[in-house]
C-alpha cells in the first residue's frame, strides 16, 4: 500500500422500532502508513453544522480497529470482537459517554486495498441507542489524486 490513499466509510445507524436509519459516508483523502504490523490512516473531515475539521486516526490491528478524532470533536472509538470499550466524547456542546459492544469485525487485505466491517451496538450515557454496522475501504490514490 501506498502512502497516499482514499478512504470511503459508510456507516448505518437503526434504531430500537426501526423507524429510523440514518445512513452517513464520508470519502477523504488520507495518508497511510505501516508500523509494527499495523496499519495507520490519518484524514481529515468537516463538521457540516460547525465547519470545524477533525483530525482522524485510524488504526488497524489484526483483532482490534480504533479511531481517534482530535479537534472540534474529541473521542476514541475501539472496537475488538464481543468486547464492550467505553469512551468519553467530548463535543462542542459537553461531554457524553459512549459505549461500543463489537458483535463483528472483519479485515481483508489485499495489495492495493484494505477493508474493514464492524457491526456493533452503540449506547449513550449508558442506554443503548442503535445497532451500527460501518465499512471503510482504502484504497491506493494513483497519480492523478483518484482510485
């Protein structure tokens, strides 16, 4: 994998009478690189209502995906199989608890891309709020900047 890639990450939130899915996508460029048998993806991405950029970290180990924001918002989100992590989220508006139980994760790696599936539930201020699923895909940029 190269250094300079893209990176897509869908994502798609349900609630509890399934009324209500709420689809995000995010595509950035990003840069890449390999330490130690991890993988490691920094992008930015902008708050649509603030405008504010935040700086992403995206970690990739065989058993374990975290991400890292920094910026106008503050968190770090870790997801391991049938394992709870909670984490403190800190937004322009205060402080809420956010908690993750990863029901899958799935990494595949291939020359040019790497793709990751996660499906857990989300709770807030320790009450469950949705069940997620998010894939990310990266892919190497050629040298025109596009897939």
């Amino acid at each position: 994998m190269k250094n300079d890639v893209i990176l897509s990450i869908t994502g798609l939130h349900i609630n509890e009478l399934l009324t209500d899915e709420e689809g995000i996508e995010v595509i950035s460029p990003g840069k890449y690189y390999n330490k130690n048998g991890k993988h490691y993806v920094l992008f930015d991405e902008v708050i649509p209502e603030t405008k504010e950029v935040v700086n992403n970290r995206l970690k990739i180990e065989p058993d374990k995906v975290e991400i890292s924001k920094g910026g106008g918002l503050n968190t770090k989100l870790t997801f391991e199989k049938d394992r709870i992590s909670v984490s403190q989220y800190h937004t322009p508006y205060g402080d809420i608890t956010i908690g993750t139980t990863t029901r899958q994760l799935s990494i595949s790696e291939e020359e040019e891309t790497i793709k990751v599936t996660i499906a857990y539930a989300l709770e807030i201020n320790n009450e469950w709020a949705s069940d997620c699923t998010i894939t990310i895909v990266i892919k190497n940029m050629n040298k025109k900047g596009r897939e």
